[in-house]
C-alpha cells in the first residue's frame, strides 16, 4: 500500500485544484478505524499571499464567522487553523467543482451555460451573501468581499455553496496584490482600500452574473462605466440580447460605491423578482443534468476513486502516512511545521 501525504491532523486524498489563492484537496481524518471523515480541504497557500498576515487575521474572528453563519448555500465549514503559518479551512466535502472550473470547462467545450443555471447560481450565491448580511460576528455583520468564482462549488446534485467566510476579510486586505485572476471580480473599492463593504457584494455577484451569462469575463471598467458594455453584450448561450431587467441588474451591481445595490439581501431580492417575471425554469435537477453532461467522466472516475480511498485507507497506521513537505508538494512547506507530522 502506497503512503499517503499528511497536511496537520489531515491526510491528503487528492489535490483538485490550485489558483491564486491556494490549493484544495479532498483530504481526511484518520481514526481507530481508518477514514474518519472526507472533506474539502482548502489551503491558502497562494504565491501572492502573505500566509502569516492572513492568518492573523484570520485567527481574530474566523472561528465566531464559521460557528455563527449557517445557511444550505454557505460551504459548512468544520474545522480552520494553520500548518506552518499556512490558514486552511475544511468543509463537509462536496462532490462537484468549483464555479471557476464549471466557467473554463463550459468554454471548452464550447458549451455556454444555459441562461436558467446561470441565474440559478447566481441567485443562490446573493441567498448565501444575503444570510451572511443579516449575520453578527461579533458585533459586526458578516461582509464577504471576495466571493469569486474560486470560492463558489457547483454540486453535481446542481446546489450552490459560497466558501471562504472565514478568511474573506484577511484577503482583501491583499486584493491589490492577487492579480486580474481575482480582483476582476472585486469591487475597485475593496482592490484600492483592502476592505469591503456591503455594496461591495454587489459588485462581484454583477460580475459573475455577468461571466456566467456572456461567457467572457468582466473586464476593466471602461471611462464610460459599464453601460455601453451591458448594453451591447449578448447572451453566450443563444445569441440574444441581455434581457432588459437583467441588464438593468447588472448596471446597478456594476455602478460605483453609492450608487450600486446597497448589500446582497437587495440584490437577491432584485434576482428573485426578475425570476419571477421571466418565467425563467431554473431548477437544480436541471443544472445537475448539465453538470453531469459536462464532467461525466470525472464524475465517474471521482466515484470510482473515494470507494477506493475508503478500503486503503482503512486501518492505516499512523505510520504510512508521509508528510507533504517530504513528498515535495506544494503543501509541503507548510505541512514542515505540521503537529503530529510523521
């Protein structure tokens, strides 16, 4: 049997993806009896970032956000800590693909997201951004600031969940510094000053409704504003037009400070009465067919391969279990400083 990489009190499974941020894994416990528990394991590694200062802030209120915010449509988060000065947050592991992925395969396979899942998603996302609003940690109410794709998993049973609640506030202090991959889909003003407000939601739900619908993302804001560009983008999906009261949408998420939506609950409420006007038919059945369609194989194969975690891992001593600054992984540096690493 094949030793397996340890991050901290986790052993590695599967590493699933790597962006700006860091890198997620689907990871477990070990137990008595093998395989405790699966989770999503998401590791704040990224290049750009400046580990320690996130930590800090991270270690200052992400146990009271992750204990305070519950909602279906918020990632459940179990557990968050640090390997080596390294922050990680694990979820209940959720089978499906980050909104990144879903975005990039969709474009090639030249197979644009259908209207109806896009504002599913979306409006899923405003619901969990809306919860949080109306949330305390503390004595402040709980702002995201940098919900972007990367943050955000499709189920393959077609349900939404917003992740990062935890560590949002310590990485928009470093927007500045995470490249266009990221700060495109943040509000300038959080990019400038490090610190998101309400509205400022509303400004990354209206650039991820924009991508999901026009299959491109969002770019810089011309000097004109958005206008022009809303007005003369079609749908990706069947060539149409913006309909007129998502354009309108999209024009006061994407306006300045002051002048967009003033927070998530008012852009979902916005979303929900355009759906009920539209007679659009989002249901997460058919976005669950969709995203089978698209990762049939992976779907497949990620089946295949937990069945198969579940019986090697089973009744492993602590022993096999190598860590993953000795397998060379990109984890590595922080797993060095891993409690309990053998």
């Amino acid at each position: 049997m094949r030793s397996r990489e340890e991050f901290g009190q986790y052993v590695l499974l599967k590493r699933l993806s790597e962006d700006p941020l860091g890198e997620s894994f689907r990871a477990g416990r070990l137990g008595p009896e093998g395989l405790e528990q699966v989770v999503l394991l998401r590791v704040l590694n990224g290049r750009r970032l400046d580990a320690a200062k996130l930590w800090k802030r991270v270690a200052e209120r992400g146990k009271a956000v992750q204990k305070g915010l519950k909602s279906p449509h918020v990632g459940h988060g179990i557990d968050l800590g640090e390997v080596g000065g390294v922050p990680y947050v694990a979820y209940d592991y959720i089978s499906g693909k980050n909104l990144e992925s879903l975005l990039i395969q969709a474009a090639n396979a030249n197979s644009p997201i259908p209207a109806d899942h896009a504002l599913l998603i979306a409006e899923r996302m405003g619901l969990a951004l809306s919860v949080a609003g109306d949330t305390r940690a503390g004595d402040e109410r709980i702002v995201h600031g940098v919900a972007v794709p990367h943050l955000v998993m499709v189920s393959n049973e077609g349900e939404t969940r917003v992740l990062g609640f935890e560590v949002a506030a310590g990485v928009a202090e470093q927007a500045a510094e995470l490249g266009p991959e990221i700060s495109r889909y943040l509000a300038p003003e959080v990019v400038a000053s490090g610190r998101a407000e309400r509205s400022d939601d509303v400004f990354t739900l209206g650039a991820v409704l924009f991508e999901l619908l026009a299959c491109q993302p969002l770019p810089a804001a011309p000097p004109e504003g958005y206008g022009p560009l809303i007005d003369a983008t079609r749908v990706a999906y069947d060539g149409t037009p913006l309909p007129p009261a998502i354009a309108s949408l999209l024009r006061k998420s994407l306006a300045p400070r002051g002048q967009r939506l003033a927070d998530a609950g008012a852009w979902h409420k916005a979303l929900t009465q355009v759906l009920a006007d539209g007679g659009y038919g989002a249901t997460t059945f058919n976005l669950a067919f969709f995203m089978h369609n698209l990762f049939r194989q992976e779907i497949e194969e990620e089946s295949r391969e937990i069945e198969q975690e579940k019986k090697s891992v089973a009744g492993v001593p602590a022993a096999t279990v190598i860590s993953a600054a000795a397998a060379g992984t990109a984890a590595g540096a922080a797993a060095k400083a891993a409690p309990g690493a053998v």
